[in-house]
C-alpha cells in the first residue's frame, strides 16, 4: 500500500472520528453533565458532575436500607445457590445460575475493570480506588433488586427463548401499580439508551482499548491498517458466537470468566506479592488521598466522582443490564436469582478493580501521567514494573475480556431490539453492532470512552426510578423467600 493511501485511510478515520465526537458525544454529555465550581488552594476550578452518578449512589444507598443490607446477610446464601445446591432439573429457564452469572460477568468484568480503574486513579488520585470499593458493596444491592425484577417479569417470546429485563418490568410492574402510561415510556427510554449502550462502552470501548494494548505489544499493528485488521477479526468471532443467542453466550461465558479472572487476579497477586513491603504505604495513600487529597472539598469530591463513576460503569449495578441475563435463569425463585446477582459487584468490584488499582498504587505509575494519555497501557506499565514480559499477557487477556463483555452485551442491546422493533429486524441489529465494533477499534479512546459512558450510565435513570417504585414487590418477596429458608421449607436440593 503506498503512502497516499496509508495517509487518505488515516484522514477518513480522522474526520470520522471527529464527526463522531462533534455530533454524537457531545450532545449526550450535554445532557447527562453538569459542572460544579469549586475552589482548590484558593484557586477556581471545575469538577465534571455527572447526574447519573449521584442518581446511582442514591439508588444503592436506598437499595441498602430498603432491603436490610441484603449485599451482607444473603452473600453466603448467594454462593450457595451458584454453587447449585438449591437448583433442580426442570426448573424454568434456559441457563444455570452459574452460567447467568458467568454471562452478566462477563459484561462487566472486561476492559472497564483494567482501562477504566487506570483512569479514575490518573484523573482522581489513589483515593478513587477506595471509593470504588464502597461503591461496589452498595450497588449489591441495587444488583439484587433489579435482577429479582427481572425474574419475576420475564416473558417466553414467540421463538421460544427467554426475554427479560427492565424494559419487562418497567413496562408491566408499573402498570400493576397504576402507573401504566409512565412504564411504558420508561421501558422505551431504556431499550433505546441500552441499544446505544451495547454500541457505545459494552462495544466500541472493548474494542478501542484490546486494541491498544495489543498494537503496545505488536508494534507493527499501529496505524488504521492494524486497526482495521484487528478490528474486522475481532468481529469475526463475536459474530461466531453472537449468533447462537444466550445459551451459546452461556456457553463460552461459563469457560472465558472464571479462566480471565483466574490469570488476571494470579498475576496481580503476583505483583503485591513482590512488592508486599508497599502494600501498606499504598493502602495508607489510598485512605490519605481519599478523604484529604490537597484540596479538601473540592478534591474529595472530585475523588469521590471518580471512584463512583468508574465503578457505576465496571458493575454496572442499577444500569438495568444484569437483568436481562439474569431473567435467563432456571429457577422458580425470583428472589433466589438476584442473591445470585448480588454477587456481580463483589468480584467485579472489590476484588478485581481493587487488584487494578493496588497495583498501578504500589507501582506508582500514575504518577505524572495526564488524564488524557490514561487508559490500558498505564495498568500494563504497572505490572511490567515486576514483569516485563506481562504486557504480553496482558494483551491476551484484554482480547479476552473484550471479547467476553462484547458477546454478553450484544445480547442484552439484542433484547431491546426485539422490544422495539421485533424478531424480524433481529439480524439487522447483529450486523450494526459488528460495524460499530470494527470502529471502536479505529477511533480516539477519549471519545470512545464518553460515548460509552453516557450511554450505558444514561440507562440508569429510567430503571432506578422504576426500580424504586416497584421496591416494595421485591421487598415483599425478600421478606417471604428469607422467612421460608429460614424454616426449612426452601431446602437445599443437594448437599
């Protein structure tokens, strides 16, 4: 290829980017954004507020208090039911728990939990990290809500598979409560803001950042040639699976999490393991810089944003996405299937965001490093400070965990689809979200990562108002699932 034509591919690329970013981007952020002044050192400066990060914190914080703290006293019951100890054959439904909870994971334990930790820790400061954590005990609770919802309102399709999700219980929840028009419009809200989702951070960011880590490791696939290449393999195999629906999703979701996790979470221990003398000035910076880090209103807040968006997007708790693969389940109990759920933010959250950004902590490579420039390559330098060869591992498993959360993603924007538009168009949405993943791989990360931002956290706002009104259903079922195991008459189905 000469060199006018390497030059027109990268001018295309270019200008689409930048259409993409001028007409798509940045409408979004202006409605889901809004800036705050505050005063740093007696200097005035601004902190990026997004609406829905308040509105998600409230959410799990109501979740919390509503449901008794049921992300503490139902989490060993929960390990229970993954492990199968209360499933039985013939129970409704088209996955196991275990398999439900490997497809939902598998959305949100992707690029988010190493890109996305990389960027709350440059742009807000160690501190982030611990409010990420606290962020991911709350949002259980949100997770058990919306995906008992789920459960309760799910639907057989005409073809015979499993449909469910907020837009179900949005749409026939409210209208038990005499909210009929109101859930209506709700449901369509989030079918629309969720198909844009799976376009945006459940796809085009997945691709963006596997992308980048891998050409940091293969030099000679930078450039929109590498790009291309990379991206139209990538949508090769996504469409593979992407074709076989939920049970397919299922399927590879059971294998690809447990194996991603294993090797990530090994090679992170490996890191603190040898440097287990850091450990606890890291932890002591990470509380420091939490509560006081130079500027103590404006910068607490501005760590605390951080730390709750980032994790709002890693778990996705009070999205209204879990619920759409968690509805799937094979249980009579829809209460059962959102202890299951509970589990998500736990080891999404606490355990492998925590392990990020203890690392990139201890190594100290956010240190001098602009907000702009974060992203996948500032968590691989942190583990190359141990291991120089890990970038490598790493790249095999940021592919892994794209393309895992793609595949998982794609369904749920699937669901919505079909909600809107009907079974027929089905294909025609497969073939949308395959030419948005070949992009997400030629495009700037800064604009990758707002778009799919908004448009995954804008899901947010229908569900948890629907989710809230309808609190009292799922606290009704709680109180009577508990009572009953507690009796004995919910009883193991084996030992």
């Amino acid at each position: 290829m000469n060199e006018q034509s390497v030059e027109a591919g990268q001018g295309f690329f270019a200008t689409l980017d930048g259409l993409f970013a001028e007409w798509v981007v940045a409408p979004i952020r202006a409605v889901f954004m809004f800036d705050l002044a505050f005063w740093d050192n007696g200097t005035a400066g601004e902190i990026e507020l997004p609406l829905v990060v308040v509105w998600l914190a409230l959410g799990a914080v109501f979740f919390t208090l509503r449901f008794q703290f049921v992300n503490l006293r139902a989490f060993r019951h929960a390990l229970d039911c993954v492990r199968g100890r209360y499933s039985r054959p013939g129970d409704p439904g088209e996955i196991s728990h275990f398999q439900a909870l490997s497809a939902a994971l598998s959305a949100t334990v992707g690029l988010g939990n190493i890109a996305g930790v990389a960027f709350a820790v440059a742009m807000g400061g160690p501190g982030a990290v611990l409010w990420m954590v606290l962020a991911g005990i709350l949002g259980m609770s949100s997770k058990f809500a919306e995906c008992t919802l789920g459960q309760k309102y799910r639907i057989v399709r005409a073809d015979g598979h499993v449909s469910g999700g907020p837009m179900h219980y949005l749409r026939t929840g409210l209208a038990e409560i005499g909210l009929s028009r109101f859930g209506r419009v709700l449901a369509v809200v989030f079918a629309l803001m969720c198909i844009g989702g799976s376009f945006g951070g459940g796809n085009m960011f997945q691709a963006n950042q596997s992308y980048a880590q891998v050409a940091h490791v293969l030099p000679f696939l930078e450039g929109w040639q590498g790009a291309a290449t990379f991206g139209a393999v990538l949508c090769f195999f996504v469409g593979l699976v992407i074709i076989g629906g939920i049970r397919r999703i299922g399927e590879v979701a059971g294998i690809l999490v447990p194996l991603m996790c294993i090797l990530y979470v090994a090679c992170g221990l490996l890191i603190l393991a040898v440097n287990a003398g850091e450990l606890g000035p890291a932890f002591a910076t990470i509380f420091r810089e939490a509560f006081s880090p130079g500027a103590v209103a404006g910068g607490f807040v501005g760590v605390m944003i951080q730390g709750f968006r980032r994790a709002a997007f890693s778990n996705e708790a009070g999205i209204g996405s879990a619920p759409i693969a968690h509805s799937a389940a094979a249980t009579p109990e829809p209460v059962r299937e959102g202890v299951v759920a509970l589990l998500e933010p736990f080891i999404d959250t606490v355990i492998v965001c925590t392990m990020t950004g203890l690392v990139i902590v201890v190594a100290r490579s956010y240190v001098g490093v602009h907000p702009d420039e974060a992203g996948i390559n500032l968590t691989s330098d942190a583990f190359a400070t141990v291991f120089p060869w890990f970038p490598a591992v790493l790249a095999i498993t940021a592919v892994l965990f794209a393309f895992s959360t793609m595949i998982s993603w794609s369904y749920y924007g699937e669901q919505c689809w079909v909600y809107l538009f009907g079974l027929r168009s089905i294909y025609f949405y497969k073939l949308i979200f395959l030419v948005f993943a070949f992009l997400g791989a030629m495009f700037e990360a800064g604009s990758v990562l707002d778009f799919g931002d908004y448009m995954i956290l804008g899901m947010a706002f229908p569900n948890i108002l629907g989710v809230v009104l309808l609190s009292g259903k799922v606290k009704t079922a709680l109180d009577d699932y508990m009572a009953r195991l507690a009796s004995g008459e919910i009883a193991p189905a084996r030992e």
